[in-house]
C-alpha cells in the first residue's frame, strides 16, 4: 500500500472492518488503527474505542464516493457524533450551511 490517508472515523473496530470490507468488495486497500483518543482512552493498552480508517491515497475519491453511495456516511456520522452534531456536517457537506 503506498502513503495512507485518512478516509473515517468509526465509533469501534467492528464498524472499521464493516468499511473496510466494503471498500475490499471494490478493490480498495483498507486498514484501520485506534485513533489518539482510543489509545490514550486505555493507557496505552490495546482495547476498543474509536478507529480511524484509512486508504491509500490514490484510492481516497473513490474510497470517498463508495462510502457516500452506501449512505455510510451519514450512519456513522450519527453513531460517532451524536445526532444533532452529524446533522451540522451533513449538511455543511451538502452545502446546505456555509
């Protein structure tokens, strides 16, 4: 895999392999790694908490289109941030809010 670049944050491991195997299912290279939070969350040891998921960076657009096709997006925005927060940047995305 050439240089990684972020794609999501994701509330759990479970939900990173969930992305990941779908962008696999596309021939998209995907890992995931705890985020600083979950990390610091723990001391240091291994345990759960937030993942970041990351692509390779020649893969980043269309990681980016898959994950909004699925309405992926939008779900784990909600799962990770609470509903009113993802509310905002969904619809800053959309180009609803400046």
């Amino acid at each position: 895999m050439s240089r990684l670049v972020h794609l999501a944050i994701v509330p759990t491991e479970s939900e990173a392999e969930i992305v990941c195997a779908l962008l696999r299912t596309e021939g998209i290279e995907c890992d995931h790694q705890p985020t600083n939070f979950s990390v610091g969350s723990m001391d240091g040891m291994p345990g759960g908490g937030p993942r970041e998921v990351v692509v390779a960076e020649q893969a980043l657009t269309r990681a980016q289109e898959l994950l909004a096709a699925s309405g992926a997006t939008e779900s784990l925005l909600r799962t990770a941030l609470g509903e009113p927060a993802a509310a905002l940047l969904v619809a800053k995305d959309n180009g609803v809010l400046p």
